[in-house]
C-alpha cells in the first residue's frame, strides 16, 4: 500500500465531486499527475428523481472511473439528518439533545463533534451503491474548511454558506465553532420517502471515510439579551410572515413593473435565508447552552446567488457587516477530497 502511494502522483488521479443542485446534479472533475492539474471536467445532469441517479450520470461517472489510474469521488451531502455539538462526549450529546444511536459521529479537533444521520448515510450510499462513494462532506465540513482558509477572525463571527438548496449558518471565534445549524431553503427533502428506513430501525453504514463536520454548540449561560434586542426588537423584524409583507422591506418591488420573476424568486428564497438567519441568533443568544458574544460581522461564502436586497436587509435591519467571498462548492468538495486522498 505504502509503495503504491509512492508511485500514485506520477499516474493519473481523477477527483470526482457531486453536488445537487435542484433539479440537476452538477459533476465536477479535477485530473492530476505529477502533482499537477492536467484538467478539469464538468458536467450536469437533469433529475427530478431524488432516490435515482439518471442513467447517463452512472455511465459517465463509470467512464470517468475506469479511464484513470486511481479514482476518487466525494458527495455534498445536501440532507437535512445532519449537525455539530460541541464535546465529544454521551453527555455532550445528551445535552443537545441527539441520539447517539441513530448518527455516525466525526470528532474535529478533539472539540467538537459532527455527525449525520444512519438515514443520511444510507440513502447517499444506495443512490451511489453502482459507481461508489469514498468521501461524504457535510455542508459544515465545507464551510469549516473555507473558515480555515482565511485569515482567522479575533472575535466571535458568523458565517454563512449559501448553495441553491440550502444555507449553513455558524459563529465562530477562530477556529472554536460555538453554534451551527443547517438548513433546506427548499420544501423538498430527499429522505422523505425514504423506502424501509425509519429512525428505529436505522444501523450503522461502514466504509465511507470522512463523513462530515458540523459545529454548533458551547456551553455556559449567556447573560443579558440586550445585543440580540438592537438586532431585532419587535416581532415584525423577526416573524416569517411579517418579513415577507413588510412594505418596507418589498416596497421599491411594488413600484417597479419591469422586475424580473426571477428576480422576485431569488428574492423570496432570500426571505427565507433572513428567517433562518434571524432565528440562530436568537438561539445563539437565548438558549443558555451556547456560549454567546455580541456579533456584529457576517462572512458570506455564497456558492450561488444572493439578492443585493438580502444584504441591504441584513446591513440595515441586524446592522451587522458583510463580507461577501463567491465560492465554487464543487470545486471546494473536489479540492478537499484531493488533500485527503494524497495526504
């Protein structure tokens, strides 16, 4: 085995990564020999079938396989039986109140924790069960991993992922993460039908390395609320239905004739975003569970599109900073399986 790592870097490598998105899979391909990048390969496929992978997928990722040397392919695990705690302990667990029974755990520097769902697990594994998965990354792996590759902040800061189907949000103070959470910006979840699988039943997969990385939680009571009252005060900052009718937030909509639908549905998905962004500061800075500091800076890595209405709203509402940092998910996941794979 050690002698066949020695030679791998003079053969050809493909590093396949997949990544959802809707209605389509997006396959993204890096090809390395000599420790040097030959090419690059893309491809999509349409799919309205989440617990099927369309046949011309499988035979292109089964192609992609066999043409190289060594072959390694990583998912973007988009499903919602994930999370992060913080502790790696039965009792860290308990206290946030997760079964460890019913996950497969991952501990991150010996700090904290991320785990996925056996349900999650499963699923990926059958809908894959053909061409083979070697890695799994969780949304939060993702983000940790782009966190690491700034320049680390000094003060608790919160970081948003945004991909087409979903946003990761969490707070960190350098590399200590104190909250996370993810969540489906969309009403479709692909374990819903999921065939015999329930939460009781669920056993644990082997096989699959890297699973994912998740962080959310600290301990210790908070103190005072008073940061997240300036954020937003009264129930109409921070209602669901009162964003979406407030005329002050829509209003410059109404006025113009000649917007765009899907400017108009971007900007509905991103009503969403704001709920779930307004509500993890308020668990951030209620549940005595965490840890929580005053925020004031947002550091966006945005893997897919965000109105400017969005940020205005963040900007002026929570009055919060905003660093925004355009990502290519599949090309992080691609790069990420790269290091672990030669490492």
């Amino acid at each position: 085995m050690a002698l066949t790592k020695v030679f791998q870097k003079y053969l050809s490598n493909i590093f396949i990564s997949i990544v959802q998105q809707e209605n389509e899979w997006v396959i993204y391909s890096k090809i390395l020999k000599n420790g040097a990048i030959k090419d690059k390969l893309t491809e999509k496929f349409e799919s309205k079938d989440h617990d099927n992978i369309p046949k011309k997928m499988q035979k292109y990722l089964e192609k992609l396989q066999a043409d190289y040397n060594f072959a390694y392919t990583a998912l973007f695990l988009d499903s919602m039986g994930q999370g992060a705690l913080s502790g790696t302990t039965a009792k860290d667990f308990e206290k946030h109140s997760v079964d460890m029974k019913s996950v497969s755990c991952f501990a991150v520097d010996n700090a904290w924790t991320l785990y996925a769902s056996f349900i999650d697990i499963n699923w990926a594994k059958k809908l894959f069960e053909n061409v083979g998965l070697d890695f799994i990354y969780s949304p939060l792996m993702v983000q940790h991993t782009l966190i690491k590759s700034q320049k680390l902040k000094e003060k608790p800061t919160l970081f948003i992922l945004n991909h087409e189907d979903s946003v990761t949000i969490s707070i960190y103070e350098n590399t200590n993460l104190l909250f996370g959470s993810f969540f489906k910006t969309t009403t479709d979840d692909n374990l819903d039908d999921g065939d015999e699988e329930d939460w009781d039943n669920a056993k644990e997969e082997k096989g699959v390395e890297d699973l994912v990385e998740l962080d959310t939680m600290y301990d210790d009571e908070m103190g005072a609320l008073e940061e997240l009252d300036d954020l937003a005060t009264d129930e109409e900052s921070t209602d669901f239905e009162d964003v979406e009718s407030n005329e002050t937030d829509l209003g410059h909509f109404e006025d113009d004739e000649n917007s765009d639908n899907s400017d108009l549905e971007l900007f509905g998905r991103d009503v969403i975003v704001y709920k779930f962004l307004v509500s993890s500061l308020k668990e951030f800075y209620k549940n005595p569970i965490y840890k929580s500091n005053f925020i004031d800076t947002i550091v966006i890595f945005d893997g897919y599109e965000m109105s400017s209405e969005l940020i205005d709203m963040i900007e002026n509402d929570l009055l919060m900073d905003i660093e925004m940092n355009k990502i290519n998910i599949n090309e992080t996941v691609c790069d990420m399986s790269i290091k672990e794979a030669l490492k």
